[in-house]
C-alpha cells in the first residue's frame, strides 16, 4: 500500500486532489537531465493547470503548450516567458490570436488553411508578422485509445501530409506570417517507442523535400503523448524519458542550427496526483457489492469518457481483499471507477485513493449536478 500523510486528511473535506511535490520535482529534474542538448520542452496546460504546478514547472525552466487563451493567460500568470510558450488548436477564435501576437509567444501552430488565412489577415491589422508552425497528421497509428489518436489522415487535427507542399507555398506567399517549423502530435498515453521511431522516418523525409525546395526551418516540434503506467503507479513513478527522448535524438535528423521541440503533458504530472475520497455506503447488490465513494466523475472524467482504469487503494483498511465496483454519487451509469476491483474490506468512511490522477483530472473536473469542484492539498 502507498505511503500518504493520512493523518493529514482527517481534517480535509472529500474528494480532493492530492499532489506529491517532490515527485514532480524529480519528474521535472529527469525531464531537464534527459532532454537532447539544446532541445526545448512545453508543459502542455492541458493536462493539468493548477496554479501551484504550473508556477513549479515554469521554474524549472520549461515553456508552455497552450490550446486556448485562458492557458496562455494562465501560464503567463504562473511565470512561463511568452517566448516560450507555443499555442495549438483546432478553433482558435480571433480574440484569442490576437491575444497571442500581443504577447509576442513562440509560435501558433496552425491546424488548416482557412485558420491560416485568418491569422494572416489578424496579424495584418496588428502591424505584425505571425510566427507559425504548420501541424501535420503524418499517417502514424499510435495504438492508443480512439479517442486521444490524432495522427490518422482524415482528422479534425492538423494538415494531411498530402497537402502540406501546397500549404507551405500558401504561407511562402503571406505577408504577414513567417514559417517557423513542422508540428506533429501523433496521440497520447503512447506506451511503446515504435510510433516515435516511425514519426522520425517521416519527419526526415519531409526534411528532405523541403531542403530540395529550398525551405528551411527554424525547428521540428515532435509533440508528445509519452504513457505512463496506470497498473503499477508505485513502481514506475517517472516515465522512461530517457527512451523517449534517446529515440529522437538518435533517429531524427535534424538540419544545422534547427532546434528540437517536444510537448509532453501527462507524463509529468500524472502519477504525482492522487484523487482522495471517502466511502459513503457499502451497497450489497445481488451478485456484486458497491463500494459508493463521494468522488465522482465530475471530479475525474478519464474512466466514464475514455473506460480509462486507474489504480484503487483502500488507505484506512487491513482487511482481506473483497471485489467491489466502485462508483460514484453522480445520476449517470457511466459514474463508475472500476469494476470487480480488489480492495481491502472497506466500510463506510475510508479513504479510498484513486492513483495517476494528475493529469486530465483537476482539469477536466465540472460542475454537474450543481457539485462543488474537488479540493487541493500540496504533499510536501
């Protein structure tokens, strides 16, 4: 069983997020000692912005991926330097380019050519000339879960690769918009470094033909989507970022002086969240026993939206192991954190921690049924 400060929570109302600090110091000290000399990394936001994390990971000195304006406003509220921050984005609204291009950030990467157009048009009436990467959708199964897979060719993400030679001659042709480099997220929760080393083959092709046209790049940005472990949290605390970044550094053949940018998310900051909830009833069904928590999926989305399975512990029982569906207080079916899952006998008021909760957790979390959002507690 985990090592929580229990005694800690006596006093805290249920549920609440629960972040380890020092695992995601040493999270972020592996990112920065195994990163390829010269590359850049960018928090992606989406996967969790909670102000404390954020204001610890800027310092460590990575930049920022951001897919809205609130994430940009946020990211430059928690110490992140616009020059390194990067925003992605299938509808951006005109408001929110503008944003960007009045802070001056890295670069937007562009998801189709009616969205370049735009900015083209924006970056003209502000006197400006937009720094963009065009994102492509290099035909690369990440065996991942339908959902989080975006590098497929017909998707709402990103170019098809069959069309980014007649997208660069449109933004070659633009006034108002440089072209910075080539974006590529292939998915997430990617768990085997076969889809990256297939990403780098393509990568270095389409560095090819553009060299023979003469168009050079300021940088490749690889995305993200590196997995971690949901089964066993405890055993592999930091993802195997020395791979994932070995990977690209020995396979992609970078041109003279173009920098390699990466923008990992959950692999950050997913195993350092922990979700903590109480039993309210134990229910005897039939043929099955309900472990009824006061968590729900308002406070963690990933199992009703993605059928996601996240480790669950009992913290406050000894007891022999018993099956349990554990369940929330929502009035959906779907308000279900696992099925048939093994657990120390539980009773009512336990605590119940539902692990790898860090990342589309908090940030995901709403108000249905007129719920309060979950708590925060710092582990330090």
């Amino acid at each position: 069983m985990s090592s929580f400060p229990i005694e800690a929570f006596g006093g805290v109302s249920t549920p609440f997020y629960y972040y380890d600090m020092p695992l995601l110091r040493s999270t972020l000290a592996t990112v920065c000692a195994c990163r390829p000399p010269g590359s850049v990394v960018h928090y992606a936001l989406k996967a969790n912005s909670n102000a404390q994390l954020l204001k610890l990971i800027s310092q460590s000195g990575l930049g920022a991926d951001c897919v809205s304006g609130g994430e940009i406003e946020a990211a430059v509220a928690c110490g992140f330097a616009p020059d390194k921050i990067v925003y992605s984005g299938v509808g951006k609204t005109d408001a929110e380019i503008r944003l960007a291009l009045s802070l001056a950030i890295a670069c937007i990467n562009v998801e189709s050519v009616a969205e370049l157009e735009v900015i083209d048009a924006i970056a003209s009436e502000c006197g400006v000339v937009a720094p963009v990467a065009i994102r492509v959708n290099p035909h690369i199964d990440a065996h991942t879960h339908h959902y989080i897979t975006t590098g497929l060719s017909e998707n709402k993400f990103g170019i098809d690769i069959s069309q980014l030679h007649a997208v660069v001659d449109r933004v070659l042709n633009m006034k108002h918009v440089r072209l910075r480099g080539l974006h590529f997220h292939i998915g997430s929760q990617i768990t085997t470094l076969q889809p990256y080393e297939a990403l780098c083959e393509v990568v270095n092709r389409l560095q090819d033909e553009m060299e023979l046209r003469g168009v050079k790049m300021d940088y490749i940005n690889v995305g993200g989507g590196l997995g971690v472990d949901y089964e066993y949290p405890d055993e592999h605390p930091i993802p195997d970022f020395a791979s994932y970044f070995g990977t690209f550094a020995r396979l992609l053949q970078l041109r003279e002086g173009q920098a390699l940018h990466f923008e990992p998310g959950r692999s950050i900051v997913c195993q350092c969240g922990t979700l903590i909830s109480r039993v309210l009833y134990i229910k005897e069904g039939l043929h099955k026993r309900f472990a009824i928590v006061d968590a729900g999926m308002t406070d963690l989305m990933r199992p009703a939206l993605y059928q996601a399975s996240h480790k669950i512990e009992n913290l406050t029982s000894q007891g022999a192991l018993c099956k349990y569906d554990v369940v929330g207080p929502i009035c959906e079916s779907s308000d279900s954190f696992g099925h048939d899952v093994a657990l120390n006998e539980a009773q009512r008021g336990d605590f119940i921690a539902i692990r790898s909760a860090g990342a589309y957790g908090e940030s995901m979390a709403s108000r249905y049924n007129s719920r309060q959002l979950p708590g925060i507690m710092l582990g330090e």
